[in-house]
C-alpha cells in the first residue's frame, strides 16, 4: 500500500521561482520520536518560548528549536537539500506543514487495536446455589 507522499518544494529566494520538489512517502520511527519531541516543544505556551522574537541574542533556545525543525525536515528529505538551502528557499507554512503531516499520519499508530476484545462466556459464572 503506497501512501501519499508528503512534499517540500524550495524556492529560487531572488525570483521566488520553484526550484524542486521533495517527496518522502517513508515515516521511520527515528522520525517520528523527534518530531513529536519538537512538536511539543513548539507547543509549549508562548509565556515559555516567545520564538517570534528568534533576532534578541538572549534567546538561544528558540532559535535552537528553529534550527532543530530544519535539520529535521532535512533528514526526513534525505539530506537530497542542506539546511541552508531551506532555510533560504523553503516556504515557512510548508516547513511546519512537513511537521505536522508526520505527527499527522502517525496519530494512527496510537488509535489501538481495531480488532474487537474477545467477550467474556457466561458459562463460567457463579450462581447463586454455589454451582
């Protein structure tokens, strides 16, 4: 069974001209632990991390998140791109979007068994003559 794949497309930054775009339809589960790591660390409450404001030198913890999403996305793509690269020429939405389709897609895995649980006999009950 082939999934859709998830896309990137970068960006020529002087001409905003498409350059490529990346597919990856594989999601390891390398991948999945960090980026569910990264997601909650960008979802933590904004008190606590202020990422808008990544330019104020006091704020290397965002900034380190950043670079974190990048060099996710890079690996997800198979280094075929450098970080750089994206950083220059990657859409912002569809960077976080990359994030979100993992996260995404894998909420699966945690939806359970859909086999039904076996119900239990009734053959085996206790009566109320001790039979």
């Amino acid at each position: 069974m082939l999934l859709e794949p998830i896309k990137l497309t970068l960006y020529d930054p002087t001409t905003q001209e498409e350059i490529k775009t990346y597919e990856q339809r594989i999601i390891t589960f390398n991948m999945l632990s960090r980026a569910v790591g990264l997601s909650e660390t960008l979802n933590a409450p904004q008190k606590k991390r202020r990422w808008w404001m990544w330019w104020e030198k006091d704020l290397t913890t965002e900034q380190a998140q950043i670079n974190a999403l990048m060099q996710l996305v890079a690996d997800f793509f198979g280094n075929q791109f450098a970080v750089d690269e994206l950083k220059n020429g990657a859409d912002v939405p569809e960077v976080m979007a990359v994030l979100k389709a993992i996260i995404a897609r894998s909420s699966g895995i945690s939806a359970g068994n859909p086999t039904s649980p076996r119900k239990t006999r009734d053959r085996h009950k206790k009566t109320d003559t001790g039979y």
